[in-house]
C-alpha cells in the first residue's frame, strides 16, 4: 500500500522533474520507468552474484565484465559525482540497454563505441516485453542536477520504502494516476477501483487466457494478476506460474509510447514477459479468433476508423466505423466458447437507434448472453472525461442463452464525481459485486429498487434498448399542498412587504 509519505516522495521526484523543463506527464512517467528499468536489471545481477557465492557456481552476466560494462550499474553509478552519472547514463548504460538480446547488456570498445550483440539464428532475442520497447526510447532529463536527484529520490524509495513487488507496482499505479487526459481517440485510463470491480465480476482464475485489445497502460491485465495472486497463489502449479509470466496475459495497442509503459507496469506486477504488441485491433492484420478466454477492455469511444481497414468479421456482425461498437463484436470473436468479457461502453451503445447500435445488441442478446448492464454516473471517469457509461457483462455461447439480464443503478463509487475526485463514504461497488454473485436473490427485485431483472422478451419489443431508465419504475409520493386561496394570500402579503421596503428605500435616498 503506498502511504501518504511514500507519496510525497513520489510527489518530490515529479516536482524536481517538473522544475527541470519536463511537464507532459506521459514523457515524465517514461522516463522513471527506464531508470527504473536500468536498476531492476542491476538487482537481479546482484542476486545472481549472491547466488552463485552461496553455491560457489557461476553467476550468468547482465552487464559486461569491463569497466565500463560495470559502470553502467546503478549500484556503482548512484553515489558518483553528478556529471559522472549524467554522462555514465546518457552515453553508455542508456544507449547499450537499448540494444539488450538474450538477457545481456553489449559491451564498449577502447574507442568508447558500442559492440553490438550479434544475432543468433532461431533464439529469440528479447528478454522481457518491456525491453522490446526500449529500442525507440529517448532520454531526455536535461540537466546532471536534475538527474542526481531522481537517482537520489528513486534510491531512497527504494532502500526505504519499497518492500516487494507489489510495492513496486502500486508506486507505478500511483504515478500513472498522473496521466489527467484523453487520448486523441478517446481513450483514458480506467480507475483501479472500477478495473478491480469488473475483474471481481468477472473471477478470473489460473488457466484463464486474458486478453484487453486496448491496453493503454495494461491496467486490466495487472488488476487481473492481482486478482488471480490473492485466489489462487498458494494452490498454483509450477507450469501455472510459468504461463503467468509469459502467455496468460495479451494487450494490443496502437500507441507505441502505451506499449513501453504497459510492459513496464506488467514487469512490475512480476509478469516478466506478456504478449504486449503493436496491433490495430479492429483491421485486417489482427485474424486472432477464438483464442481467450476471458477480455477485460475500456476501448476507445469517439474514435472512427476507415472503413476500408475494418475486418469484414466484425463489419458482418455490426457495419459501422464506431470504435465503441466495433470492439464489441472484436470482444467475440477473440473469446473461445464460454468465454467472459467484461467491458466499458459509453451509454449511446445502450439504446443508439442506429442499425449498427442495434444489431450489436441484438446479436450480444439473441446469439450469446448477455449478463449484465451495470450503468455508472458520468463523474467516474473524471477529470479525463464526464462521459456517461455502463459495464456490460457477457458469456461467449455461439448458442443464445439469455433469458434475464439484470441491470443496476450504481449511484456512488466510493468517490465525489467532481473533478477531485476525493473519498466519499458513498460506495455501491460492493453491493454490486455482492448481488451479481447471487442472482438467486435478484429475482423478486422490484423495477423500483437500484437493481433488478428484465426477461428477454421485454428487451426485444423494446428494439433491444439496454439503457436502464426504459425498465426502472419511479415511485411518486403525492404532496399535499394549501388551498388556492391561501397562496395567493401569502403571495399578496410578500408583494405587501416588498412595497413597504422600496418606499422606505425611496425616502433615504431623498435624505
């Protein structure tokens, strides 16, 4: 759990980013996670040499042997002076990370300049996701000043406050928070508390192939991790423990910059290597079909597409060029059979009039089932966006299958739905997740109550309008009011009042 001192340090490192020229959040997070990157590597060199002194084996090198191979570890750069490290990580330890294969990090000659690592035929070179990702970084941190500090802050959160790796990934959480604005194409980043509550719906487990074709920063995928570490942790197999670091995990996204932080944010969560690619999701280069079992998406929402690129298979399920409902015919076709998804759609796609608005519902209805349509208040994506939305919840059959889908009127999500965003007591997560777990108990729900069923058939007479105001019912109180007579009286006897004071505001001005 990162603390509010632990926060404040976080805090620190920004504001000396920030004070050095560096304000776009998204180049600041970058930035951190290749320094981050570039000590991570330096910790595992080290327990590979504790390793091998306990054993007296040899311990399997990440850095060159040489001087300046070693002077690219942050063990050994951290305290020099800071021109020394300016130039140690801008010249040599960036440079050659860039151009890491199989596990190791190439050395320099006298002249001072890089021996690249030679390819090797059918090894694959990349060591993890993130590294794949490093090849177009730039660095950027101005100033030797301004780059011992972060060495000094990162250090200090790290020697004194970071214990494991859950604590890694919750500081990365904390500085992804940062990221306050829209993609071009409408895409933000999901709150942990909503991603954490659709995961808990939904109840990933081990062998679940998970899948979000719009990663963004991989937020889905770790609160997935997270959810399947706490459940199954101490029950899983060795080759489960192998899949999870490699294929239990896949996100596609079409904004390299998204790409580099995802993979970083999965290394952080233990997830050495994911499938993390540069895919467009909805074209015709993306042919993956049936694979997963489980997609956990917040897709783009206003962004259109050229028609010419959308996959035939999704246009056959809804013609359109809307991002929000083509990814929802994408959602089944990725999913094998019996496959869960749970997703966030803007509340247009609920009862849209369009043939394409409608055909999506129909076919999520009709041809699968379709669970749930959990709407949310507009404040929850805020200060990215005061769109309104819902969650639509459902299983991959081929076959039909729905027969009832139960909606709930979220009002609260446990923070205010202004622009900061505080803690407010008000939260109806957990009765959510509490009543979705039990349908049986949903059954004799009035339409007056936040949530309730609607069979099928009403749906379908409806135009298969999923919006939750077409089925709740308002109850109405009636009001007593006084008799006409009464209130024009005290009508009369405010005009009476009112005259009284203009006059004697007339009589000071004429003083």
């Amino acid at each position: 759990m990162i603390t509010g001192a632990i926060k404040n340090k976080i805090d620190k490192i920004w504001t000396d980013i920030w004070a050095g020229g560096i304000t776009e959040p998204l180049t600041v997070i970058k930035q951190l996670s290749y320094l981050m990157f570039i000590r991570s590597l330096d910790e595992k060199e080290l327990e590979s040499e504790e390793f091998a002194n306990v054993t007296g084996g040899t311990a399997g090198h990440i850095f060159p042997q040489s001087e300046a191979g070693q002077s690219m570890r942050w063990s050994k750069f951290k305290n020099r002076d800071s021109r020394e490290i300016f130039e140690i990580i801008s010249l040599r330890a960036f440079p050659a990370v860039r151009k890491m294969k199989y596990g190791r990090i190439p050395d320099f000659n006298e002249k001072g300049e890089l021996i690249e690592i030679p390819d090797r035929d059918g090894v694959e070179t990349a060591q993890t996701a993130f590294t794949r990702y490093m090849e177009n970084a730039t660095f950027v941190i101005p100033s030797p000043q301004v780059l011992q500090k972060i060495i000094t802050g990162l250090d200090e959160l790290y020697e004194q406050d970071i214990s494991d790796l859950d604590m890694q990934g919750d500081l990365y959480e904390y500085m992804l928070g940062k990221l306050s604005t829209a993609g071009q194409n409408g895409q933000f980043r999901t709150p942990k508390h909503i991603r954490e509550m659709m995961v808990e719906l939904i109840a990933p487990a081990p062998d679940d192939l998970i899948c979000d074709p719009a990663c963004g920063t991989a937020g889905f995928l770790v609160s997935a991790a997270e959810y399947i570490r706490k459940h199954y942790e101490d029950a899983m197999t060795p080759e489960q423990w192998q899949n999870f670091g490699t294929k239990t995990f896949t996100g596609y996204d079409t904004d390299h910059n998204m790409l580099q932080i995802s993979a970083m944010n999965l290394m952080l969560h233990s997830i050495t290597n994911p499938d993390i690619n540069y895919k467009d999701s909805l074209s015709k280069e993306n042919g993956v079909s049936g694979r997963y079992t489980v997609c956990l998406a917040n897709p783009p929402f206003k962004g259109t597409v050229d028609a010419e690129s959308i996959n035939d298979n999704l246009k056959a399920v809804t013609n359109t060029k809307k991002t929000e409902l083509l990814f929802i015919a994408l959602f089944l076709r990725l999913l094998q059979k019996g496959g869960r998804c749970a997703c966030i759609v803007p509340d247009g796609v609920l009862f849209g009039a369009s043939k394409a608005h409608t055909a999506i519902r129909k076919e999520l209805i009709e041809n699968h089932k379709l669970q749930a349509v959990i709407s949310m208040p507009s404040g929850v994506f805020k200060p990215y966006a005061g769109v309104s939305t819902a969650v639509l919840v459902f299983v991959k059959t081929d076959a039909g299958g729905t027969d009832n889908v139960w909606f709930y009127d979220m009002r609260a999500d446990g923070f205010s739905l202004d622009d900061k965003r505080n803690e407010v007591p008000e939260n109806d997560i957990p009765d959510i997740i509490a009543r979705f777990r039990n349908p049986e108990g949903e059954t004799d729900r009035k339409r007056t109550e936040q949530s309730f069923f609607v069979p099928k058939s009403e749906i379908a007479e409806n135009g298969y309008d999923l919006s939750i105001n077409k089925y709740k019912q308002t109850e109405y109180e009636a009001v007593e009011y006084p008799p006409a007579s009464e209130i024009l009286a005290d009508i009369e006897g405010l005009y009476k009042e009112l005259g009284g004071v203009l006059e004697e505001l007339g009589g000071l001005l004429n003083e």
